[in-house]
C-alpha cells in the first residue's frame, strides 16, 4: 500500500470514527442520524423550562431555547439530550414527564 492510499484511509477512518463519537449519548446510545446531521448533540448539564412554556437547554455545544412546541421524543436513557446549531433546532429527547 502505497503513502497516498494509507493517507486517504487514514482520513476516512478518521472521519467516520469522529462522526460516530459525536453521535453517542454519554450513556452509549447512538442519537439518530436523521436528525442530527451536524454533529452537535449531547446531553443536557441544564434545563429550565421558561414561563412561556419554551425550554432553555444547555450541552457542551451550547445553549439554546427550543419553543413550547416543538416535537421530541422520550429520551431512551432517561436524560435530557439535544442536538443543535446556532441557527437550526434539530431534536431534543426529554426524560418521561418533562
């Protein structure tokens, strides 16, 4: 195998290891990757939910409000998570009752 050859495949691994890493719920569960393209997703250090009924969360990638109604899914680990850019809401995964 050739320099060029071990250089590309070393970058597609690369690739693919990171994209699955930015996908996995701290608990190990895989975050659906019709939903979270970017790759910003991760689990809630906090929640709040705002007199309107919008709820503020923060992940490690930032902090966002998602509106009172927008359309989630119970989370299958029981943990707050989201997936979100600056400019685009993609999901959230509320614990049941939240």
């Amino acid at each position: 195998m050739n320099f060029l050859t071990r250089l590309l495949l070393s970058v597609v691994l690369i690739f693919f290891w990171s994209d699955a890493k930015s996908h996995e719920a701290i608990t190990g569960w895989h975050y659906p990757m019709r939903l979270c393209v970017e790759g910003d997703c991760g689990h809630a250090t906090s929640a709040v939910r705002n007199p309107d009924g919008s709820l503020t969360v923060t992940t490690p990638h930032g902090t966002t409000t998602f509106p009172r109604n927008f359309q989630h899914e119970e989370s299958p680990d029981g943990l707050i998570n989201a997936c979100f850019t600056p400019s685009t809401l993609y999901c959230l995964y509320l614990a049941a009752g939240i």
